[in-house]
C-alpha cells in the first residue's frame, strides 16, 4: 500500500466530516470537539486552522483519502495530531503517515496527547520515536468523563 500526504483540499472536507462521526473511533480518539455532528462547527474548525500557521496533511493510501496529520501550535510546544478512516485501522497508515509528517517538520521538540488506554494511537507514537514524558488527565468529549492521558514527546 503506498502511504502519502499532500496538502488538505476543499473536496478532502466532508470525508474528514464523516470519519468524525464514527463512534468507535471517537470513543478511541476521546478528545473531540463537543458536537462532532455540528458540521457549522467543524467547516468553522477547519477554516480557522487552515489559515494557521499549522501543518496541515491529508493522508493518502493507493490514492484514497483515509485521514489526516497535522503539527500545530507555538513553536517549541508544538504538537501531532492525526485521524485515521477506522477502516484502515491496523494497516500502518498511521505510522507511515506520521513519519512522514515528522520529517516534513523537522523542528524538535514534538509533543502528543492520547487517551492512556488508547494502545494504538500509543503505539503509532512509539514506533515514530515518540516516548511517554508525562501523565494527565482531561475531559473527554467522547466519553463524557475526565480520563487518563499520555503526554509524548519527539526529541531532536
């Protein structure tokens, strides 16, 4: 499977809508925004954050739109994001994705954030050099609850 990112088009916009609103995959993810089905919302989110200075990706594989990666915030805290269509799950999309990501925004240090009981997404950021620095906790949208999170980082 050939894994790549190119830049986020408009038509990319409703297929991230959709794989948002997988309620498996939020469940996993647990920190979403409040509403994921408010598309007002979520064309607002990505309209703020496409005119940011952020790193924006969409993950291809053979061709498909299967997700998107991301690196955004202050330089020196800033951090990865990244969504995978739950259907591509368990294929290495995502680490492939990552590392990719990783090398396109070569600043370190890298931070991420996962839910402590989400070992796929951990174990994405481990094989992409990510290791555990700290513990949290915070309130997850999709769980409707404050739960146990990882904090990551990526050193140079």
């Amino acid at each position: 499977m050939q894994i790549a990112l190119r830049e986020v088009h408009d038509s990319d916009l409703p297929v991230f809508f959709r794989q948002m609103n997988d309620p498996e995959a939020l469940h996993m993810a647990a920190f979403t925004p409040k509403d994921p089905g408010d598309r007002d919302a979520f064309d607002a989110h990505w309209k703020r954050i496409r005119a940011s200075d952020a790193v924006h990706r969409t993950v291809l594989a053979d061709g498909d739109v299967v997700g998107s990666a991301a690196v955004y915030g202050e330089a020196g805290e800033r951090e990865v994001t990244y969504w995978i269509d739950r259907a591509y799950w368990g294929r290495g999309i995502a680490t492939a994705a990552l590392r990719e990501l990783i090398v396109q925004v070569p600043e370190r240090p890298l931070y991420a954030r996962a839910a402590a009981d989400n070992a796929g997404s951990l174990r994405v950021l481990h094989k992409c050099g990510f290791q555990v620095t700290a513990e949290a906790s915070g309130y997850a949208n999709a769980r409707g609850a404050e739960i146990d999170e990882l904090v990551l980082t990526l050193e140079a």
